[in-house]
C-alpha cells in the first residue's frame, strides 16, 4: 500500500463556471435591491364584505419611486367547497385567459388628473425596455395562501418616478371582480408621503 503524495488523490483544481450573462434589472420593474426603503405603516382598510378584505398595509419610499403594499384576506363563510376553490382560482388567474378581468387590477392617479395603469395592460415592455419613461407603474403579485376555508394574500404596485413631484396627493384605484371587491379609489394625502423616512442603503 502506497501513501499519496502531496495532495490527497481526490483534490483536484476545478476550473471556475462561467459567469451566467445576466441583464440589469429596468428601474421600471421593481424597487432598487440595495437600499432600505423609508416605510410609512397605513393599514388601512379599502374595502371589507362579508367574505372578504383588502387593506393598504404600506408605503416604501425608495430614491427613484415608491411601492404600495396591500394585503387581502377571504374566508369561506359557509360557502360550497366546490364554489369555493373555483372562486378562489378564478380570483387568483389561475388557468385564466389572457385578458381575463377577474383578476386584481390596479391603478393610479396622477396629481394632473392623468391615470397612470401597469405597464402590462399598455403593450410588452420588454419589447424595448430602454425605451421605457417614468412615471410608470408595475402591478407584482406578492404571493398567497390558504386552504379549505382561508386565503391571506399581497399584492404590490411599483411607481417609478425619480422626479415625483413633492407635496401633491396621489389617488389608488383597485378593482378585483373575481373577490367581488368593485372598483373604488383611495386618496393617499401628500403629508403621509412626507412622513416616509429617507431611504438608506443596504451598503456604504
């Protein structure tokens, strides 16, 4: 039996794996990842039924625009199973068309009086993303979960506007036909912007 010498038999040198290309994110898709956004706690109820509740749980404030956040929660309440999952599923998009106007829909107006949609209801951006000009508005679902008898969800919408005007008001328009929530606006007062803390970055 020999011993091995130097190195163990084992230890080879293993080229690096090449780096993945990968395209920078457009600022119109998403909040910037490395900065901690000055937050404003709302919880704020828009709209509550006997199955359902939609709430304004958040403003971030980041340096080139801001995020809503909203939370939803619905319960079975005595409803069919079978009625149930396909509310549910209908609700979520879940196998829906493309077009489909049971979904969550969001919007914004402007303090000009100019509604401002996502992105995705006004053509393909990634078509020519660098062609892309604020303000825009990006709808991301956040995720959810539930069961037999409730579902807790989230919601976000991205506003990239590096130039926001200070100090004017901002209107939230939703509508979600699949939880039976009508459409129905929401002022968000410019002194609650204000209120936001700067945001920081993540590192100096």
């Amino acid at each position: 039996m020999h011993a091995a010498s130097g190195g163990g038999f084992f230890d080879v040198e293993r080229p690096e794996p090449p780096e993945p290309d990968e395209l920078p994110t457009p600022p119109w898709m998403q909040p910037p990842r490395d900065e901690l956004p000055g937050r404003v706690v709302l919880d704020e109820v828009l709209f509550r039924s006997e199955r359902v509740v939609l709430v304004l749980r958040e403003i971030r404030l980041f340096g080139n625009g801001l995020e809503l956040r909203l939370g939803w929660s619905a319960r079975r309440a005595g409803m069919p199973r079978r009625e149930w999952d396909e509310s549910m599923q209908s609700a979520m998009g879940w196998q829906a068309p493309p077009g489909d106007e049971s979904t969550f829909r969001v919007g914004l107006r402007l303090p000009d009086g100019a509604p401002l949609l996502p992105l995705h209801l006004l053509g393909n951006p990634w078509g020519e993303p660098e062609s892309v000009a604020p303000p825009t508005l990006m709808a991301n679902h956040g995720g959810s979960s539930g069961g037999a008898d409730w579902y807790d969800g989230r919601q976000t919408a991205w506003l990239w506007w590096p130039t926001r005007p200070e100090g004017d008001d901002l209107e939230l328009v939703v509508e979600w036909r699949g939880l039976e929530i009508p459409e129905l606006s929401h002022r968000i007062p410019a002194d609650v912007l204000a209120a936001a803390p700067a945001p920081r970055p993540l590192w100096d």
